[in-house]
C-alpha cells in the first residue's frame, strides 16, 4: 500500500508542475473515465485546486469524490486533510453542518491510522466548527479533544482552538471562560510574531461585548486595540474597527457618532490591503446616513462608486447585504419603491440565510417603511411587528447574558477577595470598614441577582415541564394511533375478509362471474387497506425488505418512477421503533404521491457507527416549509417531526416551489 501511495505523490507532483494549465474539463473527463483509481485521484485533487474559492458548489462535490475514493485507497490521511479543507464550504456556503460532521465522523473512525498530530487535532477542531451550528457544547467538547491530540509544535493550531473555543463560549453566555481563551490565543499570536491573528483574538473579546449590548465595554476594548495596530504597522485592519464602531455606535442611537466613524473608516480605508467587503459595508451605510439626512447627491457619489468595483458580490453573502441595503435605501428616498422593494426582499432572504438577527430585524422595518410609502398598510404592520418580535428576543437574551456575566463576575471576585483575605488579614483588619460597605454592596448584588436567577430558572423550569407534558402527549397518540390501526387492520383481515371469502366460495358455486369479479376486487382492496394500516410485512419480512417492498409497490403500480439505494438495518431498532422509521418512509412517499407532483425520487438509507441517516427526496414542484408548516390542515409535516422526536432524532426540510424536495432524518443509535 505504501508504494501506491508513494508512487501518487510522484503522479500528483508530475500533475502539479506540467498539467495545472489545463481546464477543469479535462480533469471531468479523466474523472469520469479512467479506470485507475489513483490517476482519477489525482484528477480531483487538480479539480479542487481550481474550483477552491472559485466555485463552492463545485468544491464540494470533487472534495465528497475524493474523500470516498481515497478512504477506498486507505489514505486515510490524504482523506483527513480534504475533509478539513471542506468543513468550511460545507458549513457555511451549502448550510450543512450536519453533513460537514458526518463527512468528519467517517474520516475519525479510522483515527488509529492517523500518526500525524495536526491532521487528528485540526480533524476535531473542524468538526467542532461545525458543531457551533448545531450543538454549542459538543464544539466545546471536540475543542477540548482537538488541544488534548495536537503536539507542543503545533502552537498556531492551539491558538485557532483557544480562539474558537473562545467564540462557542461568548455564544453560550459563559463570558469569564471566553475572555480566558480569548487572552490566551492573544498571547500566543503575540509570542509567535503572529499579529494578524492577534488581531482577530482581541476582535473576539470585542465582538463578545458588543454582540451582548456592552457597548461601552467593546469601545474601550477597541480603542485600545486601536493604538496597538498603529504601533505594530497594522494599518489594513484599522477601517475595519472604525466601521464596526460605526455599527456599536447605531446599536446605541447615536448617529452623530456614527457618521463620523464612518467617515474614519473611510479615510483609513488601504485598496491595496484592507478588505473590500469592509469597503462595501462603509460606503453602503454612509447611503444609508445621507438618505436619512436628505442628502441626495452624496448618496448617489457613494452608490456610483459600489457600482463601479470590479468585486463579486455573489460569492460574498455579507458584502452583498450590505451593498443591496445601501442601494434599497436609495431607491426608498427618491421614490422608486417597487425596485426598493425588490432589493430589500432579498436582502432579508440573505440575512436570514446567514442568521444575523441585528439585519434581519432591522430589514423587517425597513420593508415597513416601503409598504407603508406604498400605501400597503397591513403588509407595513405585519413587517413591523416581525421587527419587533425579533428586538424583543434581542433584548431578553442579552438581559440574560447581562445577567449570567455580573453573577460569574461578582463570584470572581468574590473568590479573590476571600484570597486577599486569607493572605492579608492584618490590612484588611484596618479596613474593616470598607469591607462592610462593600459586602453590604455585594451582599445587595447577589440578593438581587438571587431573586433574578430563581425568577429565570422557575420560567425555565415552567417551559421544559409544559414541553416535556406537550411531546409525552405527542407520543402517547402515536403509539394508541398505531394500536388502533393494528387493532383496525386485524378486523379488517379476519373479519370482513373472511365473509368476502366465503360470498367468494358461493359465488363460484352459483356461476356468477361478474359478481365473482366484483368480490375478487373488494378482498384485494380490503388487503391492501389491512397492509396500509399495519404493516404485517415487518414482522414477516424485517423493515429492511418491508421499505423495500413498500418501494416496490410504488415503482410497479404508480407514474412515479422511484429508486433506492438501502443499507441493511434489521435488528437495531426496538419493534416500536421499527414501526415509527417505517411509518416516516411511508408518509413521506405518500406525501410525494398525493403532492409533489414528481416524475422520479429516491431514497437512502445510510448506516454509519453513531447514526442513521435517511433521505427521501423528488424532483417534483416544491413548497415554502414555513407556510406549510403553519397550517393548521397541514398535518403531515407535523407528524413527521413528531415521529421524529420519538425516535430522538433530527429532520432536515430542504425544499423551494419548483425545485423539488428532500427529507432528511438522522437517527442516533
């Protein structure tokens, strides 16, 4: 096996010097064609040298190929490093987080053949990137694994996990374990000469302040970091903390000071170094200032100059927002709302697709401005009242971070000031006084903190209990739903369906062809109900040939030409499992059938070491699953995910109007 490998390396590196010219074409066909496995993955390693960053979509889809064929080669560290390079694309262009874990778990179950430190530590550390989308404490899980696997020469790797474990904290609120990763990434960049990245641990710390409402915090931070970027030369980045001052500023209603950052931000703008995504965002909110002020004419300079960049705002989903609010808002001020409308259409789609709840909010009011300039007075309510529901959260969230960072403050320094006392009680003696005041201080802090923390866990509590009673439910009427059909099934069968068979015998007797025939069809209705309502091929086939017969029946006695690729899962699942995974095939196909209006669809069944994972997907027109979802005689989708949630797994609905559907449900084991 080594000398294959080897023997790749040298195939790769002929590759690299007198064929990377070549179009992607070429390799496509190399790919598609060859025989040779290590000559097709060599192919794909061209294919993704030119498709990175380039075409996201296209990455995606070399970097699965080649993963597969390479773990088929057992290169399992040539595999480790494309699945690291695809957690990025994977997570946040396709919005498939899940899948980025999944591509990663398969990678790790060969981890024994990985010697190299910084493959096996960065394999946890992306994998823990991609866990921040899904499930805040496994990232911090997969970052304590990722510190325990690198080695002491791996010191930048370290620093990238202090600084990502720094950002998982921040989100869930624990600020003191945050700002300790975040200084302690600082300190490494430093040490390493790294400034860049030194940068980006501070902008941490900042973010953690300002994305929580302390704004006061994160300008202190800032400028502080500010005067460091000066003196170190790192000029590039000051536009970029002006512009967010800018941003920190409009959060605090302060527009005056907002301007004027702006303006900063602006005159500190490097086109040589800075990032122009921070230029778009500058010039895009300096439109935004002069419309609100009325200033026409300097708006449109700064417009002219977006439209004029030689920059790709498709491939760039941040800059592209800010561009089309710059633009919408422009078009709001001199009376085009139609177009205005448009824009600020899509950039909701956009901010809510990235999740910026601050845009998003602020996108639900200004398409109220629109509707209400357009006289289309309910839709400007109802955009108005989605701005508020969502600045409501914001507020309840950051009250609680507020809350959850003075409490694990005050313990801080509770704790060193029961050390102070320890070490220097004859000094404290002499200020017996002042301590009083400042335990009666303390003392009054923690009694309100106390009664705040009660009120927030008896909320707390009140919403898990009426959850825990609402899916208890939920289920129960699952299992009396499916004991009836079981129950209806067997009259079914052994009741009317015996007497159908004896009229049958009777009819024989007597000659009656036509009645006969007419008996014949009813029995075999009378079955086939029975079937729908209890699956009686589970018990006698296992649910791995039940969903395949199931599958079967469609293909041959329906339009819908449908295909299946099925690992065996029989004897993993309880019996009552069984029924619930093979009812969610059922009605998902039934769903296709009565709905979706397809030529073709597939399903899969994938068993991996942790999981199963099933997807059902058509070709066929398509719904918006929020509205879908929302109504009430929509009850399909509901049972779904209720089923779902009794198999204590997790459903994935990908689907937009006219461009098919997939289902996606994971199943842990």
């Amino acid at each position: 096996m080594l000398k294959k490998i080897f023997a790749f390396l040298f195939i790769l590196t002929l590759y690299s010097i007198s064929g990377y010219g070549q179009n992607i074409s070429y390799y496509e066909k190399i790919v598609n064609t060859t025989p040779n496995k290590l000559e097709k993955l060599t192919a794909l390693d061209s294919l993704l040298k030119r498709t990175y960053s380039k075409d996201p979509g296209a990455f995606i889809k070399y970097s699965l190929q080649y993963i597969d064929l390479a773990q088929e080669l057992d290169s399992i560290e040539l595999a480790a490093k494309k699945a690291m390079n695809l957690q990025y694309p994977l997570t946040n262009y396709a919005n498939d987080p899940l899948n980025a874990i999944t591509v990663i778990n398969s990678v790790l179950a060969r981890k024994y053949k990985i010697e190299d430190s910084l493959l096996l530590g960065g394999l946890y550390m992306k994998r823990g990137s991609a866990n921040t989308k899904v499930d805040l404490k496994r990232a911090i899980e997969d970052y304590n694994v990722a510190l325990e696997n690198f080695s002491s020469k791996d010191t930048m790797n370290i620093a990238d996990t202090y600084l990502f474990r720094g950002q998982a904290y921040s989100q869930m609120g624990k600020f003191v374990l945050a700002g300790e990763d975040f200084t302690r990434a600082y300190t490494m960049y430093e040490d390493s000469e790294e400034y860049d990245y030194m940068v980006y641990a501070q902008q941490g710390i900042i973010s953690m302040f300002s994305m929580n409402g302390f704004h006061q915090k994160a300008k202190v931070e800032r400028d502080a970091l500010i005067e460091k970027m000066k003196s170190l030369g790192l000029n590039q980045f000051l536009s970029y903390e002006y512009y967010n001052q800018a941003l920190d500023y409009k959060k605090m209603g302060n527009r005056d000071l907002e301007y004027k950052a702006l303006l900063m931000a602006e005159k500190s703008f490097d086109h040589d170094n800075s990032n122009k995504s921070t230029y778009i965002g500058i010039h895009s909110r300096l439109i935004e200032y002069y419309c609100e002020q009325n200033k026409i004419i300097e708006a449109k300079k700064h417009l002219d100059l977006l439209e004029a960049l030689d920059f790709d705002l498709s491939g760039n989903p941040a800059a592209e927002l800010n561009f089309l609010g710059g633009k919408a808002k422009y078009l709001q001020t001199i009376g085009n709302y139609e177009e205005a409308l448009e824009l600020a259409k899509k950039k909701l789609e956009i901010a809510k697709s990235l999740g910026v709840e601050d845009e998003i909010m602020g996108t639900y009011s200004f398409l109220s401005e629109i509707y209400y300039d357009m006289g289309e007075y309910k839709k400007s309510i109802e955009n108005s009242q989605a701005s508020t529901a969502i600045k409501d959260s914001i507020y309840n969230r950051s009250t609680a971070n507020a809350l959850a960072y003075y409490q694990t403050l005050y313990e801080t320094e509770k704790k060193e000031k029961e050390l102070v006392e320890k070490t220097t009680s004859i000094s404290l003696l002499e200020k017996d006084n002042e301590s009083f005041k400042k335990a009666m201080l303390f003392g009054g802090i923690a009694i309100l903190l106390g009664f705040g923390l009660i009120l927030l866990y008896r909320n707390q509590r009140h919403l898990k209990s009426n959850k825990v009673l609402q899916e208890k439910f939920s289920q129960e009427l699952l299992i009396s739903q499916e004991g009836e059909r079981r129950r209806i099934s067997k009259d079914l069968h052994d009741g009317i369906g015996q007497q159908l068979l004896v009229i049958k015998n009777k009819l024989m007797s007597s000659g009656d062809t036509d009645a006969k025939k007419m008996v014949d069809h009813t029995i075999e209705e009378v079955r086939a109900i029975s079937r729908d309502l209890h699956p009686f091929q589970l018990q006698e086939l296992g649910i791995t040939k039940a969903i395949e017969y199931t599958i079967n029946q469609i293909d041959e006695n329906t339009t819908l030409f449908i295909s299946a690729e099925i690992d065996n899962i029989d004897d993993i699942f309880s019996k009552e499992d069984e029924v619930n995974i093979y009812r969610i095939i059922q009605e998902s196909l039934s769903n296709i059938l009565k709905h979706a209006d397809a030529e073709a669809g597939k399903v899969s069944i994938k068993k991996f070491a942790n999981n199963i994972l099933i997807s059902i997907r058509d070709n066929g027109v398509g719904f918006d699953f929020a509205e879908k979802y929302q109504d009430v005689k929509s009850l399909g989708l509901k049972t779904l995910l209720e089923r779902t949630k009794f198999l204590k797994g997790q459903m994935k609905v990908t689907s937009k109007k006219d461009t098919g559907t997939v289902l996606e449900f994971q199943f842990p084991l």
